[in-house]
C-alpha cells in the first residue's frame, strides 16, 4: 500500500499526524509545501493526500486542482481554519474527498483518513476488476456460477435459455455467449419479441417478400437472415405469439423458414438464445406456450440472480455504473458513503441491475456534492424503500423479536439492528409487525413519561452496546475487523467497548 502525504507549512501539525498514523501502522510521507508535493507527484502518487490550504509556494486548493487533473480518482482531505469555510466550499466543488476544520481532534483525523484510506482501495479494486471483467460485473457466487457456464459454453452452438426477472442483465449474458463462441466474428442480432406488434413480428423475424401486404414496396431480410452464419437473441420469448411459435419450431428443427409471401425455403445457420422472464413451464400448462418448442429451447438453461441474491455485488456495481455516468458527463465520479452505501445494499430492487444503473445516473445528475449521503437518494426511494434481510442471524432470533413490546426487548433478544435509520428488521408477517423505529419511539415515550432521567444516553449506550456486540459476535470477537464493518475507528471502538464494558473482544 502506497504512503499517506502530508502537506503543511505548521510542523507540530505534520508531527502529530505522523505519530498518530504510525500508531495505525500507517506509513506517511510529509512536505512543508504544495510545491514540493506537485513535484513529487511527477514521479509517484500517495494513496490518500492531506493538505492545508494557506501555505507558502502554492495554495491546497492548487494542489488539489493538481491532483484531480493527473489522478481523479486520489482522495484529498483538505485542512481549513473556520475563517476558511468558503475555501472548503470551494474544494467540495474541486473534488475534495473531505475537510478537516482547525482546530480537529485527532482521533477524528484519523478516522477521516481511514474512511479516505478505504475508499482508495476500493477504487483500485473497482478499476481492477472492471478491467478484468469489462462484460459483466459480479463476485458474488451465484454470479461466478453463470461465468463458469459461460466459460463451459464458449466452444459450442448449442441453444441456449435464459431466464431470471427483468433488469437481471440476460442480454449482457447473451452477448458474451456470442463473443466468446466460435461465432464472434459473425453478426449479433437482438429482437425484443415483446416490444414488436403482433401483425409484424413474423415479418421482423422472417422478412417479407414485395407485394407480401400492404406496405411493402420491396423485400425485406429478417432478423435471421441478417443473423447468417451469428448468433440471433430472441428477448422475451414467453409473449411470442402461440401461432409464431410454430414457425420458430420449425427453424430450430430443420434450419429451413419462408419470407413472409415467399415461396422459396431459405437456409438459416444461426445459434438461437433465447431469454425470458416468465414462468415457461407454468405457460406451457396454461397452454400459452408449444411444449414441443419449450423442450427445443430448453437445451442448456442458464438463470440469472436477481439483485437480492447477490447483494454483496451491489456496491461494485454502484461505483461502476457511477464511474461511468461521470465518464458519460465529463465529470469526476460521485462517491456514496458507508451509510448510503449500506441503505442500497439493504434495498429489494425490483428492476435489479438496470434500476441500479437508472439509480447511479440519477445520482450523477441530482446529488448536490460529491459525497452521496442517504439524505441525497430519491425521495421516492427513502420513502418506499423495502428490505430484505441484512445477517443471517436474525432468523435465528426471529420468534423472540416477534414477540418483543418495546426496543429495549429487541435489543435483548440478541435482533441484529441495521445501522441505517432506514432499514426495518424483518420480524414478522408484514400485517402483524412493527418497525424498529416505532417500537424504539414507543421505548423513548414510555421512559419520558415515566420521568426517567438522562433517556437519550440510555437508550444510546444500549444501542451502541447492540451494535458493537453484533459486529464481534459477526467477526468472531475481532476488534478491527468489527471496526471496519462498523465504519468507525480502531481507537473508537477500543473506547466504546471499555466505557461500555463489553466482554469478548480480541485485537487479531
């Protein structure tokens, strides 16, 4: 991992941040001046900078500017006086990362630099795998189990189906299919059998010879014809016509079709992938679908994972789709925090992968800053936002939470509390449950009217105490690790479990 740089004409201030960063194990690498970091940066690049803005021989803010123009994604953490929060409008507006008011506490910085720290590493990861995967994005398993098929397919023409609900990517799969078939050199066609009307589909597949019906003038090639020797991506088979299935049966069975008014058969080479988000086999009962061409379509079948059961791909899917709506407006990414980062990853997105890319443009466009809080997302969204399980262990504790009355018996019960003030816990059948925030405001009035004292700092030592608790119990009792998945520092944390007196923790 590369240093952490300073820059600041006060040395006590280059002091102190280096014994504390030391202390985290943290190299660093320290200048006096914005010009001898500009120098430096011609030859090598920190992982995280850390800047004050009023020094001799150039500004923070130059620096800055410095920066984002040779290493757009680097994080900046600009300090500023109070008398300088204009300045640090200004350096949101440059791309800071964040900012540090004189005087700060230290055990802040620290934090701040870490989160900075973090967010470096990601992207380095994101540019990685991005560059390895330009495809499809997805490290969760059920995605690597689609790229193995993929990977089995590569050397065969063999029909394939693809199902999974709508937004999944099924076309993305399709296309790397194609390229990496003996095929790739050949068309890739898509028809969309869902968006064409009913009367011009045959045609759109078959083609149509002059004079076939009113209209045409002259003859037509169809998708299969334009799909010679390639690969044609039939989208949303389930709403094919019941008649038009007939003829899709007999391409696929004899290779042999007929312009629409045409009376010469004509020879297709063409590998068919076909895809939907229907239940065939229930259409198939409901006598919508030819089981005869259900069972020629249904050769090798590949389903894709919705969203919800590949969460942990979320995130790299997020900074992806925003990298590249940046790239699209000529702008640098917008970076989400922790917190909204955790509040996605916790949402059941019906549109899946192409509500998220939707998302991750609207965030480039609407977001006021660079950092992208809860507060920032959809309004609709936040409002709306349903969730599906976040750990696994609360569906151990689920009988005990369905029974609690107030906060305080959820707490006991062991429930993993989502960090988000957002995210309800998942208790009980939808008609019979409460969220956890209504029953923490019913804990919160039944001690104020009880006339307990100092509410706020019991039921907030009782809610940090849950948290930390959970994130060993999820860690093993490992302190950092829990830190991290907190989003708090190791120092912090340390602070919290001995004023909080909790038992169990290890530092490795």
């Amino acid at each position: 991992m590369k240093p952490i740089w300073i820059v600041d004409d006060d040395e006590s201030i280059r002091w102190v941040l280096e014994k504390a960063l030391a202390r985290e194990n943290l190299a660093t690498r320290s200048f006096s001046n914005a010009r001898d970091a500009s120098e430096a940066l011609q030859h090598e690049t920190p992982q995280v900078l850390v800047s004050d803005i009023r020094m001799p021989g150039g500004s923070g803010l130059e620096l800055l500017q410095t920066v984002k123009t040779k290493h757009p994604g680097l994080p900046v953490i600009i300090i500023t006086a109070f008398s300088d929060l204009d300045s640090a409008v200004a350096a949101f507006q440059g791309g800071a990362f964040e900012y540090l008011a004189k005087p700060f506490d230290l055990e802040k910085a620290v934090e701040l630099i870490r989160r900075a720290l973090e967010e470096s590493l990601r992207e380095a990861n994101v540019e990685q795998v991005s560059g390895e995967t330009p495809e499809i994005l997805g490290q969760a398993p059920a995605m690597q189990d689609v790229f193995r098929a993929i990977g089995r397919l590569s050397q065969s023409n063999v029909t394939v189906l693809i199902t999974g609900e709508s937004g999944t990517g099924k076309e993305l799969v399709a296309r790397a299919l194609h390229k990496h078939s003996p095929r790739a050199s050949q068309p890739f066609i898509a028809l969309n059998t869902a968006a064409i009307p009913k009367d011009l589909l045959e045609s759109e597949l078959f083609g149509h010879e002059r004079g076939a019906f009113t209209g045409a003038q002259a003859s037509r090639r169809g998708r299969f014809e334009q799909a010679e020797n390639g690969t044609l991506f039939l989208d949303e088979i389930g709403d094919m016509p019941f008649d038009l299935q007939t003829r899709l049966l007999r391409v696929l069975s004899d290779g042999h079709f007929y312009r629409v008014g045409g009376h010469q058969p004509m020879k297709a080479n063409v590998r068919v992938i076909a895809a939907t988000h229907q239940n065939l086999e229930q259409r198939v009962r409901e006598g919508l679908f030819r089981e005869d061409l259900y069972h020629r379509l249904n050769v090798i079948r590949l389903r894709l994972p919705s969203l919800r059961e590949r969460r942990e791909d979320i995130p790299i899917l997020t900074r992806y789709f925003l990298t590249q709506s940046a790239k699209q407006l000529g702008g640098d990414p917008k970076r989400m925090t922790d917190s909204a980062m955790q509040f996605l990853t916790g949402l059941d997105l019906p549109g899946n992968v192409r509500q998220l890319e939707n998302l991750c443009n609207w965030i480039t466009v609407m977001a006021p800053g660079q950092s992208v809080e809860v507060k920032d997302l959809p309004r609709d969204l936040i409002e709306g936002a349903s969730f599906a399980a976040i750990a696994s262990p609360q569906a151990a504790f689920a009988p005990a939470i369905a029974a609690a009355a107030t906060a305080s018996d959820i707490m006991a019960a062991g429930a993993v509390i989502p960090v988000s003030p957002f995210a309800g816990v998942p208790i009980a059948p939808a008609a019979e449950r409460q969220s956890w925030i209504d029953l923490l405001e019913t804990e919160a009035a039944s001690m104020l009217a009880a006339g307990q004292p100092e509410v706020m700092d019991a039921l907030g030592r009782l809610f940090e105490s849950t948290l930390i608790r959970t994130a060993l119990r999820h860690t093993h009792g490992r302190k950092n690790d829990a830190a991290i998945r907190l989003g708090i520092g190791r120092n912090t944390i340390t602070r919290k479990i001995q004023e909080l007196g909790i038992d169990g923790a290890k530092d490795e």
